[in-house]
C-alpha cells in the first residue's frame, strides 16, 4: 500500500552540497535487487543516477526546486511514485533536527518537522540513527529508520558510515508493525 509522502523540500533548503557514489540493495517481500547509485545535490537541484549490472543507466531522478522528473530504462514500471525515492534520500542524507555547528551532544534528541516526529541518536560528534514517524489520520502508523554504521559525520572529509540501513514500516490500528522494505547502502563514497 502507499505510505504517507511527508514533505519533500526544494534541494536548496539544505546548504550542504555532496555528490554520494554507493551500493543500493532494495529488499522487499521476498525480493531483492542490487544496483549502484550516484547522487550529486548542488544548489536548488539534485540528480540520482541509478546503474544496471554492466554500468548502463537505468534510471535518472531529477528535483529542480519542486519539480520532480523520472526517466527509466528498467525493464519494468516501479511498484511505487518515484518521489518516495527522493523522500528517503532526503531523510538519509538531509532532513536533519536543526542544530548549531557540525554535530550534537551525545544522546536522544527529539523533534517534530513537517508533522514527522524525528528522533536522532549521536555519540562521539557522529550522528548514529534517526528515526521519522508519523500517525496518519486512520490511526495507523508508518515509519522509517536510518542507522549508519560508524556514524555520519558531517564534517567535510569525514569518513563515511560504512553501511546505511533504511527500514520502513507500517502498522495499522489493532494489528503487528510489518515492514514495507529495507534498503542496505555499502561502499559508500562522499565528496564534496
């Protein structure tokens, strides 16, 4: 089933600028797929590249401002809008609790943003995971979780998480949380 969008913002919203060249595994159901992904976010646009198994594009996903484009090679249509895409790559690498200078204290923090409630956890000047939920208005409760292997530090030259894991779950009224998919990002590289 759809999960709620959230609020996708202007890539200009966020001042940081990177370009991310990683390993994507999509889990869903008894389904995985592998591919690898560059992203570059400059100013008001970002583009995500997503490559087949020989190096050939398979995908461009394009934000200018709010403006949102997709062109697909894959030999069939996404099971989802590709906007929920940009969603977690947002929540991933720039939807963040607003903080002075490069990192927070250690411990639980806590705030709502654009009706998501976010939770992060930092220990050592390393952000370690957040976590954004929401309840929507039949009373169910969606979510996602984003843990970094090593922290991410966002200080430029920082080395990298090791490994991102993304989960989304979703529970309705009366009834067990259950996971829509896990994304697993490896080899990840970060320039700025």
């Amino acid at each position: 089933p759809p999960r709620p969008m959230g609020t996708l913002h202007a890539p200009s919203d966020y001042a940081v600028e990177f370009t991310i060249d990683q390993q994507v595994r999509v889990e869903y159901g008894t389904e995985s797929q592998s591919f690898r992904a560059i992203v570059e976010k400059r100013g008001d646009r970002i583009v995500m590249i997503g490559l087949g198994p020989h190096g050939g594009r398979a995908f461009v996903l394009t934000q200018e401002g709010s403006a949102v484009s997709f062109e697909s090679q894959l030999p069939r249509e996404l099971p989802f809008p590709p906007e929920f895409m940009l969603m977690d790559l947002h929540r991933t690498w720039l939807k963040a609790i607003p903080h002075e200078g490069a990192s927070m204290p250690d411990g639980e923090h806590h705030a709502m943003i654009d009706g998501e409630t976010i939770d992060e956890t930092w220990l050592g000047g390393r952000l370690q995971s957040r976590r954004f939920s929401i309840m929507t208005s039949n009373l169910a409760f969606w979510g996602v979780s984003v843990s970094y292997e090593g922290g991410l530090d966002f200080t430029a030259g920082a080395a990298p998480p090791s490994r991102v894991v993304i989960e989304s779950v979703m529970r309705r009224q009366d009834s067990a949380a259950q996971p829509t998919y896990r994304l697993v990002l490896e080899g990840i590289a970060i320039s700025p």
